[in-house]
C-alpha cells in the first residue's frame, strides 16, 4: 500500500511540475530578431461625412494600440500622410516559435495580431510578415517585412513601404465595413 502511494503522489507531482512548466512557456515572448524591419502600418479614419475621423480631439486621444503576441501596448503617432491624418505605428512582431520556415530555412513567414481601439471599439488587425535570413539558417540577423493587414476579411497590402489601411464609419462612428486596397 505504501508503494501506491508514493508512486500516485509521483504522478501527481510530476503533473503539477508539467502544468507549471507550460504555463510558463506562454509568458516568454521571444520576437523574431532582424537587422532590417519595414513593418509600419498606416491607418486612416474616414467620417460619414468624408473629413478625417482623427481630426476629433476626443477620439483621437482614445486611441489604443496593443499588441497581442507581445502582450504590449504599441506606440503610435498621428501623421499626416497625402493630405490626411493616419494612426502610423509597427505591427506587432510575431513569437520566433510561431513563425513558419521554408525547408531550406531561409525564409520564414508568421502572422501576429494587433488590437486597435478606436471610440471604445476593438477592431483586429491580422499582420502577415515575412522573415528574410541574409545567411540561411540563421534565425536572427535578416530583414523582416510586413506584406498585408487583413480586417473583417478584407485584405490591404503593402504600398510604398508600409500597408496603408483605410476605414469608414458611419455617423454613430461604427466602423462600416472595410474597403481592401487592390
């Protein structure tokens, strides 16, 4: 009987030590490390009435960014891009560990999301990069570049070296549904 019992608390406690060590895992962000990065993202909030949705002071200081991989509040700033104010800040980097490799290890691809609070609502932006080693297989060391952002479905792709993202909202500023660039 005593052997059943340490070999059931044996279980146990090597249950426990499993639970605890993945866990732990989900809390250590490692980001793709690259010596280039062009991953900026320009988001421009357009009114019912066609004027700039960021020229309200109210809603433009509400504005939160945070990443989801990082767990991080993003930095952004307001610029104006061709005459309109855009939210302009970089996508969240995804996790080394989710990021897909080619066989040959030379590129990589891996997507991160990034929640964008605009007058109390959550929009998901869904980031697709891209991970370049400038000696395969390094995983650290080449450049890492953003190809599109998808939206409700809508796909807008990189333009000009960043991924510009237009969004209308009606006039309860509800966003409407997302145009995608071609």
């Amino acid at each position: 009987m005593n052997h059943l019992s340490t070999a059931i608390l044996s279980a146990i406690a090597a249950l426990l030590m499993l639970a605890a060590t993945s866990c732990g895992r989900g809390k250590d962000y490692a980001p793709m490390q690259a010596s280039s990065q062009s991953c900026t993202i320009a988001v421009r909030c357009v009114a019912h009435d066609g004027s700039d949705l960021l020229d309200n002071k109210k809603i433009a200081d509400g504005i939160t960014l945070e990443g989801r991989s990082s767990n991080t509040r993003l930095k952004y700033e307001l610029r104006t891009i061709n005459g309109h104010k855009c939210i302009v800040f970089e996508a969240d980097i995804p996790d080394r560990n989710d990021m897909r490799w080619t066989y040959d290890r030379r590129e990589a691809s891996g997507i991160s999301k990034v929640a964008l609070k605009i007058d109390r609502q959550r929009l998901d932006l869904e980031c697709a990069l891209k991970y370049i080693a400038n000696r395969p297989p390094a995983a650290a060391g080449g450049s890492l570049t953003l190809e599109q952002v998808t939206l409700k479905g809508h796909t807008f792709k990189k333009s000009g070296g960043m991924v510009p993202v237009t969004l209308h909202f009606d006039e309860n500023i509800k966003l409407l549904n997302p145009v995608a660039q071609h």
